[in-house]
C-alpha cells in the first residue's frame, strides 16, 4: 500500500516537537536523579494524580489505541468491553489486599516479596516471567506504532521501528522513573484529545440515524458471544480471562506496581490506582465506538479503499481523510499511547535487573554509583533486544488477540504466586515449583487441545495455586511429623 505523502510538514512539525519535548523531559529529570533508588522510583513523594495519569498511560497502550478500534471494526464487534466494568473489581482487590502489603514490605521489586513470604525461587520465577513478557510487549508496541506510522507516511517500517526506539530508549534511560511519570501525565493528555478529534473527523458528516442503522444491520454493537465451547472466544471466557488478568497485571507487573512506590502514603497509592482504572474504562468504550465508527464511515463510503490489515485502519482514515495538522496530533497520539507503555517496561526490566539479580547475588559489595550505571545500560540492552524483536512481527495480524496469546504463555502461574504469597500460611519451595511444573503442563495441554487462550491463565493460574498449596501442605506435614519422631522422649 503506497501511502507515502499523506502527512504534511504541519503534521510532521508536531510530530518532531513531541519528540523532542519527551527528550527534554527526559534531560531535565535525569538532573535530580541521586542513586539508583530515585531512578527506580522517584522521590517518592510524586503526587498521586500524576500517578495515577501514569498507570493509566502504561495500561492505556497502543494496543488500546489501535488494536481495539481494529477489533470492533473487524469480526469481533464489542464482544471484547464486557471486560471493562470488572477492573472496578480489580482495582477493590488491589487496593484492599495488594497495595498495602506490598508499601508495608518497603520493597522496590515486587518480586521481591515472593522471596520473602516463599523462597528466593519463587522470586526468580515472577522476575524471569517479567522480563520475558516485557520484551514480547515492548516489541509488539513498537510494530504496531511503527505500522501506524508507516501507514501515514510510506516510510520504511523497519527504519521507524528503530528510530521511534531509539527516542524512547533515550529519555527513559536518561530521565528514570520521574522522567517515565511526567512524559506518561503528557502522552495520557495527548492520546485521549487525539481519540475525540479524530472520533469527532469520523462521525461529522454521517446523520444518527444513518449511523445506527448501519451499525445495528451489521450488528457492530454486539457485546456477548453465548456458549461454553472452550475452543471459541466467548462472553465468560472473557470475563474470567479479564479478571485473572487484570488482577495478575496490577498485583504482579513491576512496571504497574513499581508507581505504588512513588507516593507518600498507602492512601495515595491507591487513589493513584483508582484513577487509572476508572479513567481507563470510559476511554475503553471510547476506541471500541471509534472502530465502530469506522465501519460505518467505510459502509457510507465504500468507493474509498481499505487497508488488509484491521490493525492498520485507524491510522489509514487519520491520514487520508483528516485536515493537515490533525493526522499530525493523531499520529501523536499514537505514539504517545505506544511510548509511555514502552518507556515503564523499560524502566521496570532495568529495576528487575538490577534489584533481583545483581544486588540480590552480588558477592562483593559495590556502590550505588555502580548499580545506577548498570541500571541505564539494562534500559539501553533491554530496548535493543526490544527493538530485534519488533522486527519480526511484520506480519501479524489483530495485535490484540496475538498479545493475549504471548501474555498467558510468559505469565502462566504469576497470580497463583502471588495469592500463595499473600496468604496466612508457610508455603514450600517445593510446592511452588511442583505449582508451575504442573501449570505449564496444563498449559501445553491446552495448546494442544485448541483451547481457546483466554482460558490459559484461568487454567493455569488455577492449576499452579491448588497444587503448590496441597505440595506445601503434605511436605510440612511431613515435616512436622519427622521432627516429633526425632524428639526424646
């Protein structure tokens, strides 16, 4: 598809501004860092809203921007929001049981408390699932906003790959975690003006009626897939996928979590939580009706062309029917959705790095001056590796179903850990590893059997928690029973 001219220097112009605004930001943070402590989580007096803003902008990704409108424009219609009222359900269990736990332990790497609630095991686990989803994450954010791009402009999807990481590599690795907050308050700010413009562009010129008719003819307003059959996508499968997921994301997943640390209180912390779930839901409707509207707008239109892609029809309308200067705010958007996920990933591998493998084994001591230096070169390796990576999914299709897929194969077993780290009794080492052993069994069983993936981590997450806790249970019962039988007497 030559789309090569579409943008014009007004959108190119802002563009350019927005990256060089998110490198100044970067620079001006990276004066106030003082220790390794302060590039992992700020001063930690960072206001809850901006927090808030954050985890929004971090959850709030390209893969919402761009690959939900995708799925509702496509055959999935709106089977995929019945997903969005239970993170008020999540952002409860979060805030009640996880948030408070986690400030009270004083830890930087979540992954840190499974050690000290389980085994060192148990932490090498959650830490090695991180950093393998990070970069199947990163990577998959990179193509996707680099399709966009190249859509807009013609250029070389590769060389966009690596030029929009290599900007995002920079001010991450120079600025640290506030430099992540800050650019994350502004590209929060430019992706939800960017939704309404260009929402506003698609629907101006379709009358209402015109609009409902053909949306319901089409049925684009479909919400529930009825059934059972567990090779299909379906309406309770979502829900349960959504649950466990959401749950494991905010509980479990450093570059969310590590924003808990950044407040002054437990109390702030969870308002940050707060804001950026519920400000997450309406936005969520808000790109499913955009992918909506676009089926319409292409039904009303049908002389217009169409790119093969679902992924690539959103950016396609920005540039081929927006007024100059709009496809430059919307293209924007699009990369700071895309950016402020990539910039907390990195930021949380190199704290991941850092904090559970160099100090955590360290057998010499080193300074603090060392560990920040090898927590900047993690952000620059771990971003290279990402942008590898990027470059080999070309030729994907509905990054959205694709994430899901990778998503339950790097995460299996993380929630059941962390439950099993939450509860009130002494939980084996053993048990955790016959837990994940037996859940990534499952897992492959799935696979084969054609399960559908929004059922792995509801399986597997299931599997990994009944089985380290019944392991744990018969070993020290076991235990116990051997050192009655050592006593005198």
């Amino acid at each position: 598809m030559d789309t090569a001219g579409r943008l014009q220097t007004p959108d190119y112009a802002i563009v350019a501004i927005y990256m060089v605004v998110m490198l100044l930001i970067g620079w001006w943070c990276g004066r106030k860092i003082e220790g390794s402590r302060s590039y992992f989580i700020g001063s930690g007096k960072i206001h809850f809203v901006a927090v808030g803003l954050s985890v929004l902008a971090t959850y709030l990704s390209a893969l919402t921007m761009i690959a939900l409108p995708a799925m509702a424009y496509g055959e999935h219609d709106w089977t995929y929001t019945v997903q969005l009222p239970f993170l008020v359900l999540t952002s409860y269990i979060i805030t009640r049981f996880v948030v408070p736990v986690y400030r009270r332990a004083g830890v930087i790497s979540v992954y840190e408390l499974f050690e000290k609630r389980i085994h060192v095991s148990a932490r090498l686990f959650g830490s090695i699932s991180f950093l393998v989803m990070s970069l199947a994450r990163m990577s998959i954010l990179l193509y996707l906003t680099s399709l966009a791009i190249y859509t807009a402009t013609g250029l070389d999807l590769a060389w966009t790959i690596v030029i929009m990481g290599v900007v995002t590599v920079l001010y991450t690795a120079i600025g640290g975690m506030e430099a992540v907050i800050y650019t994350d308050v502004i590209q929060a700010i430019i992706f939800i003006v960017g939704a309404f413009v260009s929402l506003f562009c698609i629907v101006r010129d379709i009358p209402a009626a015109q609009f409902l008719q053909i949306a319901n003819e089409y049925h684009k307003f479909r919400m529930l897939a009825p059934g059972l059959d567990p090779t299909k996508i379906v309406t309770v499968w979502l829900i349960l996928e959504t649950v466990f997921q959401t749950i494991r994301i905010y509980g479990t997943q450093q570059d969310i979590t590590q924003r808990y640390a950044t407040t002054e209180s437990i109390a702030k912390a969870n308002r940050s939580v707060w804001i950026g779930t519920l400000s997450y839901i309406p936005l969520g409707y808000l790109f499913y009706f955009i992918g909506t509207a676009l089926f319409v707008y292409y039904k009303v239109h049908p002389e217009l062309p169409v790119p093969a892609k679902p992924d690539q029809i959103y950016p396609y309308f920005v540039v081929t029917r927006m007024h100059a200067g709009l496809p430059g705010l919307v293209i924007g958007a699009f990369l700071a959705a895309s950016m402020s996920s990539i910039s907390s990933s990195m930021n949380a591998v190199a704290t991941i790095c850092v904090e559970d493998f160099m100090k955590r084994f360290a057998r010499v001591p080193r300074s603090d001056a060392y560990f920040l230096f090898r927590a900047k070169l993690m952000t620059y390796g771990w971003g290279l590796l990402s942008v590898l990576l990027a470059l080999t999914f070309v030729k994907a299709s509905y990054a959205q179903i694709l994430w899901g897929k990778l998503m339950g194969l790097c995460t299996n077993g993380v929630l059941g850990i962390l439950v099993l780290a939450l509860l009130p009794v002494r939980i084996n080492k053993w048990g955790v590893v016959a837990g994940v052993v037996t859940g990534y069994c499952a897992l492959f069983l799935m696979i084969r059997a054609d399960v559908n993936f929004l059922l792995w981590p509801v399986v597997g997450n299931l599997v990994c928690f009944f089985v380290a806790l019944l392991v744990s249970r018969l070993l020290n019962t076991a235990a116990v029973s051997d050192e009655a039988k050592e006593e005198p007497g």
